[in-house]
C-alpha cells in the first residue's frame, strides 16, 4: 500500500464481488477499492460485466428481474447492504449514468431540479439549476431556453443534462456508462473536459471498452476480460499509465495491443 | 417475354380491381351515416313545432336533456376516474421495468376485460338492484336521480377507464425509469411524479374518447327508470334528471309530428357532440404524444 491511500481512505470498497442473473454469473469475483478526487476506468469489451458491476453498486440492478449481488460494497465505511441503507440513498450517492441520455419529457430547468426535489433539496432551486448546469459546462447554451423542452436538446447536449441532473442531487460519486459511446469526437471532447473538471469535487467511475479514453480521463484503470468460466473477471487494477504502457498482466498486453484474449471467440 | 409481360398486365388489372373494391367497401359505412345524417336533417326540418311558445318548451327540453347528459357523465368520472387512477397505477407499476406482468396484474386485466364486456343493461339491472335495497334502508334516498345515475355511469366506465389508463402508463417511454430511480427516487416518486404527469395529457384524452362513448348510452339509466318528463336541469345529486339518448327514446315513441321531430334534431345534437369530442380527443393526443417524443 502506498502513501497517497493512508491520506485518501477509499470511499467506495467493493469485496468479493459477483453478479448474476437467473444463477447465472455475469461478473464474478471483484474486490477493489475508489479513491476520491480520481478517475478511475472500467475497461474491457462488451459482456465483461462493466455495466452490471456499476448497476450493482448502487443497487439498480436489483430493479432487473433475476439478478442477485454477493460480497460486500462498503460506502464511505457503511454497508451497502446493510439494514441501515437504503436503496434510494444508496443511488443518490453514487448517481448512474447510462450510455443513452434520457431526459425527462420537461423542461430544461425541471429536469435538473427533479431530483433534487424528489430527495427534498430546500434551497435555491434557481441557483442549484444554474450551478449544476455551469459544472456541467452547459449553461451557456441553454440559459436562454430553461422553460422549454429538454427533448429539443442534441445528443451531446442532453449527455450534459443529464450530468447536471445527477449533480444536482449532490452524488458523492457519479457512476458514468459509457457516457460518450452515442457522441461524435466533439461532443465526447466535451464530456471528457467536464469529468476532468469534476474529479475534485466528485468520485468518478467511467465504464469504457476505449482504453484511449482511459489513458486521457482516469488516474486509474481496471481490465475487465470474460474469464474461463464465462463471466467476466478484473484481470488488473493499477494507475493508468502503469496498465497501459506496462501491465503486469499478459492478458492486459494482449487486450490492449489487440491482440487474442482467453475466452473470447476469436482463433488462437 | 410477351407471356411475361402478360402476366405483369394481369397483375396490374389484379391491383385496380383490389384498390377499387377497397374503396367501395371504405365508402359504405361513411355512406350509411350520411343517409342517416341526411334523414335526421329532413325528419327535423319537416316536424310541425307548432307555435312559439310550444317551440321553446321543446328547446328547453333539448337544453335539459344536454345538461343532464353532461352532469350525468362529469359526475361518472368524478366517481370513478380517480379509482380507476389508483388502479392502473398499481397495475402498470411492476411492468414497466421487467416488461413482465406479475401474475396478479394478468388475472386482474383479463378480469378487468370481462367487466368491459358485460352488456350496460345488466350494470343497469344490477344497479336497479342496489339502489331498491339502498332505498329501503334510507326511503329518502330516491332511485332515479343524477347520483345515483352517475354512480351506475361511473361503474360502467370504470373499467374503461383502467384499461385506458394502464395503457397509457405503459405507453411511456420506460428509459425515464431507471433514470429516475438512478437519482435516489423511490417507486412512488417516479410513478406519480414522473410517470403520471408524462401520461397525464393523453390519459385526459382517453377520457373524453370515454366520454364520447358514453353519451349515447341510454339503455342502464332506462332499466334504472328514467322519467318521461323533466322540465329543469338537475341542480343537485338528488334531482331527477334525463339525457339526450334518453330524451331521444321518450320523444321518439310519442305519436305526434312534433315529437318526432325534435327526436330527430337531438339524435343530430347528440351525434354532433360525439363528433366533437372524438376529434377534440385525437388531435389532444396527437399533441401530447408528439410532446413527449420531442417532436415540438
């Protein structure tokens, strides 16, 4: 263990982690641990289990029919599951983000206060709009149209929103899912200035199958790879430049250099 | 190649023909109506009103009968929209994030069905039934009056009004869902507060596409023993009352020229307020739909 952890406890711990639906694993296995004020990158290809790992920290998952969550997730020392937590406090605090931007069919300005209200914010709501939308850097393109519709948003636009939204309920950390696979290099150029911006104030974990993104956004990086068994696996957890330029893991090398990965379909 | 051809030119004959017997067939039932509409318009224009005074004692009549009918179908949905409201919203709940009804929810739809099925002469018959043992508890309470004539109306919508409602709660993009839930909000919170108010606009259409059915109906309130002769519109819930079907029936059995008459002219009020909600009710919907998926 190094310094830089006994100054920063993690906030978020997960032990021995595994997911499944209808019995059968998805992710299988994971302990690691998020250090505030960082970025830290869920990498791998499709079906290694990033999104479920995220929707299983904040307990989304548990809306899904068939699936089940095992090991133990502390948040900031607490419990995840524990009897004291509940599921709606627990997805306020770590705030999912999916890859699609949905907006809620309102206005600008009631799409970032929703939240806030249905959690009983009692400030200025004027002034929690306009901040959240500032630290999602689009308030400038939409102080002019609040009252209107956010459905007349573009894709990078309502991303942003959507950011400002979960801000808006003052996460501790902001679970994002590939939030910038739907969004061309300008608009994605955009997302990843804002995350940057946000780490200070915020935990973030961003799922990705782009390890370019990784290298640009995180501090650190985790490979997510479907294993022998058939559900995917944390193959290395390390500080991005470390798993990039020089993995300890093989399978890391492999996956990034592109080359074949255990497991997957490909030949030898 | 000429056989082929040919066979082309058979093809297109084939065509013509279908389009042509599909319009014909289209035409027939707007064919029908206009007749209807047409022999409605010649029966009222014909009648002997007679004189002025008699003229406006007919008009009032008219006048009473519209009034009854909107009291009638307002208070109806006064009664039951809101029971209808707590319902859909228990049955569309759990479906809308797995997309799989729970069992419950599937006896209680097909259930809810049946109830739409049932002819509105036997809610009629059935309601006769309560009323009498109601009315020998309290004798003040009357039978045939616009609260109890509301009541039957409102069970008779009731299950309408589920199924209308239940659909149009799913109807709403489910994305909304997860993002709500993703910010800390608890079931209740994201079915009245985000689900309702999205299918809020189109559930009022479905209302008044309710209401238009609704207004024809005179058989249950007949079978409830509706009064031949009502001079003034119902100013309270324990006044007696009649509707326009109703009135229609009363005038159009009576022998006089006049009667008839104005049976015919109110069949073609009351099929002009059929016409009217029905379209207010589309271009409602159209409108809120065409909100909700950004399209405005």
């Amino acid at each position: 263990m190094t310094e830089e952890t006994r100054r920063d406890p993690p906030f978020l711990s997960i032990s021995h982690l595994t997911v499944s639906f209808d019995d059968t694993p998805v992710v299988g296995d994971v302990t690691m641990d998020f250090q505030p004020r960082e970025v830290t990158a869920l990498i791998g290809p499709t079906g290694a289990g990033k999104t479920s790992l995220l929707l299983a920290i904040n307990r989304l998952i548990d809306l899904r029919p068939g699936s089940r969550v095992e090991g133990s997730i502390r948040i900031g020392g607490r419990d995840a599951f524990g009897p004291d937590m509940a599921p709606e406090e627990l997805r306020r605090r770590l705030s999912y983000l999916g890859p699609k931007p949905i907006c809620f069919p309102r206005s600008v300005w009631d799409n970032v206060a929703w939240g806030a209200r249905v959690n009983g914010y009692d400030g200025d709501y004027d002034e929690l709009v306009e901040t959240c939308l500032r630290r999602a850097g689009l308030w400038d393109e939409v102080k002019g149209m609040l009252r209107r519709s956010a459905l007349r948003l573009s894709g990078g636009q309502r991303q942003r929103l959507c950011l400002a939204r979960a801000l808006a309920v003052s996460p501790d950390a902001l679970l994002l899912d590939e939030p910038t696979s739907r969004l061309d290099p300008i608009a994605t150029g955009r997302i990843e200035d804002v995350i940057i911006a946000l780490k200070e104030e915020v935990g973030i974990i961003v799922a990705t199958h782009d390890h370019l993104q990784a290298g640009r956004l995180a501090e650190k990086t985790a490979l997510f790879l479907p294993g022998g068994g058939g559900f995917g696996e944390l193959v290395e957890h390390a500080r991005t430049e470390v798993l990039l330029m020089n993995p300890a893991d093989k399978r890391t090398e492999d996956y990034i250099t592109g080359k074949h990965v255990t497991g997957t379909r490909y030949p030898t | 190649m000429a056989a082929y051809r040919r066979r082309i030119q058979a093809r297109r004959r084939q065509d013509r023909l279908f389009r042509i017997a599909v319009r014909i067939a289209s035409l027939i039932p707007v064919l029908l109506l206009l007749v209807m509409i047409l022999t409605l318009v010649v029966r009222s224009m014909a009648a002997d009103l007679g004189s002025e005074a008699r003229r406006a004692l007919h008009l009032t009549g008219l006048a009473t009968a519209a009034a009854g009918s909107f009291w009638v179908i307002a208070s109806g949905l006064a009664v039951s929209a809101p029971i209808a409201l707590v319902a859909a919203l228990w049955m569309a709940h759990p479906t809308r994030l797995s997309r799989k009804d729970p069992l419950l929810v599937g006896v209680f739809r097909t259930l809810v069905r049946q109830a739409v099925r049932i002819p509105n002469v036997v809610y009629g018959v059935f309601a006769l039934a309560l009323f009498l043992r109601l009315n020998a508890l309290a004798p003040a309470l009357g039978i045939r009056n616009l609260g109890n004539a509301s009541i039957l109306l409102g069970i008779i919508m009731l299950p309408n009004l589920v199924l209308m409602m239940e659909q149009e709660l799913k109807d709403v993009p489910d994305g909304i869902d997860e993002a709500s839930f993703a910010l800390g909000a608890s079931w209740v919170a994201v079915m009245v507060r985000q689900v309702l108010p999205a299918a809020a606009g189109a559930m009022g259409a479905g209302i008044l596409r309710i209401a238009a059915r609704m207004i024809g109906l005179a058989s249950p309130f007949i079978v409830l023993g509706a009064p031949s002769f009502v001079s003034a519109p119902p100013a309270g819930f324990g006044d007696r009352f009649i509707s326009l079907p109703v009135q229609i029936y009363q005038w159009a059995v009576r022998p006089e020229s006049a009667y008839r008459g104005m049976a015919a002219f109110t069949s073609l009020v009351l099929l002009l307020c059929i016409l009217l909600l029905d379209v207010a009710a589309d271009t409602w919907k159209r409108r809120v739909v065409r909100r909700r998926e950004g399209l405005r």
